[in-house]
C-alpha cells in the first residue's frame, strides 16, 4: 500500500491513492510545487532548526533537511503518521527529533527555546495554531511557512466563517482572492503586534485550492508600529470596478469615478505581499522552472499595491469585446501609468490607474 515516492533530492515512502483526509497518512503529491519553492526559500534563510508540526509523512521537514541543511523535528498527532515518519528518517539517514503532539501543546514545548523555521500545513487553516508559533520562533529573522486552504471564506463565498476566523470582512469581486490573501496576511501581524514582535512577508501566493505565506520576523515595538500601519480597509463600487484602500476615518462617501455605493472589506493587509530580493534569491536556490516563474512573476507585482483588475470582468461591466492583455498594458503605461501581470489571474493587470476600458 505504500509507495516509494521522490521529490527533489529526497525519496520517501508514502500512501498510494487519492489526496483526501481517508488516506491512513495524508500525502498529495499536488503540492510538490509548494515544497520545490519552500526548499528554495529556506534555502535563502540559510540553515538552523525547523519544526514541522503538521508533518504527515515527513515529507516537508525531510526536504528541509536533505536540501537546504536545517536540523529538523518532525510532529504529527497521527500514530500511523509517526510510523511512517520513522521509516521515512531511517530511510534517508538523517538524525530528527520525532515527536507525536498536538501541534499547539507540540509548539509550547519551544517557548523558550527559539527555532529558525516553523512549518504549518494544516487541512484548514494555520490561524489555529498562529499564536504558539509566535512563542516559539526566534523574534529576529524567523521564518513561518503557513498553509491555508479555507479559500471559501478568505474569498467571501462564507463571510461569516472569514469573520469568526479571521475577524474581517471578505468581499466577491473579482479579484477576490487577492483580498483573501491580503487578510489572511493582515490578520497574522494584528495577532502579532502585542508581542512587540513584526511579521513581514517576504513571499506570499495563491495556487487553486491553496493559499501559502512565508513571514519573516522582525523584533521591537518601532517595526511592529510600521506593519500596523500597512493594515487598512478596501472600498469597492460593484459598478464601475473601481477600488481603494482606506483607513475607516478616511472611507469615502461614494465612488471616486462613478458615484455609486462603495461596498467594504477587510481589515487586510495593505503592503506588498513579497520581498523582491528574496524573489531574485529563489530564482538563484532553485532549478524548477515553474518555481522560477512565480518568483519572478511575484517580484513584478509588488510594484503596485492595489488589487488587480480582470480584463475580462471589466469588459462585461463595460459591455465590450474583451480587449488583448499585452494591447491593454501597453496604453496603461503609454499613459505614464504602472502595469504588471499578475499569477493571481491570467487575465489580471495589476495597475495604479482607475478602471481603465
Ligand atoms: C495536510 S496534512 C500534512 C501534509 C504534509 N505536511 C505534506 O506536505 O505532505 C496535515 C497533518 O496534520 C495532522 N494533524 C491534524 N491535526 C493535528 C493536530 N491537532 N496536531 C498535530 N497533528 C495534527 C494530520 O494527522 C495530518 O498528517
Ligand atoms: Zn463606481
């Protein structure tokens, strides 16, 4: 029933058969992509321990010690997991520390006792386990690696959930996956801000059923006031697609462009999502082009903060033909205006304009 599997430089036994929660252990190889890119950017924080607290068949802490150097501990609260975690470390002759915790009680153990990386690939939502993490990674230059797959509610089809999890309001426009994965990040730092303590992310991304953060830690009250001030609200008219960011003292009364009703969502994350010298470092720590891709993709938009806009959502709401994206960027800029893709949308601009067809 198990099946000899290799990812990157690391071979491993795992289930065979389809990625659902009745697998005896929890494997989906869909998710290689997301460890490709994890390795290189651990690669790029250069080595020391890391937790892998919901580790399943070890896979994510094994790769972190076979291919980027980190000494590893690996938990899972699963009896069949921990099994299969022994086999897979005896397997690749490595020394790790195995543990069989629930990830909260598994994550106080580290309080004193600061680790370099910390790894969270829940089903669900890493928001569960969010605060132990912050007890337990170093305050200066920390790395969290945070799985969210609860895109229904960051995306506004279950607001209710997104409100109760994450205390703010998702909206169903058209690019609202970027606004999930800008809560998502405004969430994390107001939950870290009354340690002192900074999250900052340095490479964040939605891939289908997926959301992936990678934050980077920065101690002091100085720079935990500086990322509260990336935390704002977004308006939007469902009319005209235009939309804004805005501190709620500064909401506006009706749309800039249209004058109709501005609908709301957040509090989210204002800022850019990504570290664009850590992009160009992926692009050096990795051979995989779609890991390549991304980065360099990623790197583009953090040009422009403001969601992007669906060529093909904006052509309906104005009722014409849907213009060429490659046509449509170039008068953006001939317009002395900002225009990049984005890999949240293959038909997205991300632009400083107003709605511009
Ligand atoms: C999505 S899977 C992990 C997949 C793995 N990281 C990978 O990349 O293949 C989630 C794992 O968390 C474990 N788990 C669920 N709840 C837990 C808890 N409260 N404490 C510890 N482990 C838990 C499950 O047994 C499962 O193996
Ligand atoms: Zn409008």
């Amino acid at each position: 029933m198990m099946e000899l599997f290799k990812e990157g430089g690391t071979e491993f036994y795992a289930p065979e058969g389809e990625a659902t929660k009745k697998l005896p252990v929890f494997y989906n190889p869909a998710m290689e992509f997301d460890r490709d890119l994890s390795v290189a950017i651990l690669r790029a924080f250069g080595g020391g321990r890391c937790l892998d607290v919901l580790a399943g068949t070890g896979i994510r802490g094994l790769r972190a010690a076979k291919e980027a150097g980190y000494d590893i501990v690996l938990n899972d609260c699963s009896p069949e997991a921990v099994k299969l975690i022994k086999k897979n470390v005896a397997r690749n002759k490595i020394s790790a520390e195995i543990r069989q915790q629930d990830a909260n009680l598994f994550l106080r153990t580290f309080k004193c006792d600061k680790v370099d990386a910390i790894d969270i690939d829940p089903f669900g939502s890493f928001i569960v386990a969010y605060d132990s993490a912050l007890r337990a990674i170093k305050r200066r230059g920390g790395l969290l690696l945070l799985t969210a797959t609860d895109t229904a509610p960051l995306c506004g089809v279950s607001v209710k959930t997104c409100q109760r999890r994450y205390d703010a309001r998702p909206i169903r426009t058209s690019y609202a996956k970027e606004v999930g994965l800008r809560i998502l990040i405004g969430a994390c730092a107001r939950m870290t801000a009354k340690y002192d303590l900074s999250v900052w992310p340095v490479f964040s991304y939605n891939h289908r059923h997926y959301f992936r953060l990678f934050l980077k830690t920065e101690n002091g009250i100085t720079k935990a006031n500086e990322m509260l001030g990336n935390i704002s609200y977004l308006q939007h008219c469902f009319s005209c697609d235009w939309r804004g960011y805005a501190k709620t003292d500064w909401f506006k009364e009706k749309c800039p462009e249209c004058g109709g009703r501005l609908d709301w969502a957040g509090p989210l994350w204002a800022g850019g999502f990504a570290d664009v010298d850590l992009c160009k470092e992926i692009l050096e720590k990795t051979d995989e082009r779609n890991v390549k891709k991304l980065a360099s993709m990623v790197a583009s938009e953090q040009e422009v903060t403001l969601p992007f806009y669906d060529l093909h959502h904006l052509s309906e709401l104005k009722k014409i033909p849907s213009p060429r994206k490659a046509d449509t960027m170039g008068r953006i800029r001939d317009g002395g205006k900002k225009a990049t893709e984005t890999h949240l949308c293959r038909t997205g601009i991300r632009t400083d304009s107003t709605p511009f067809l």
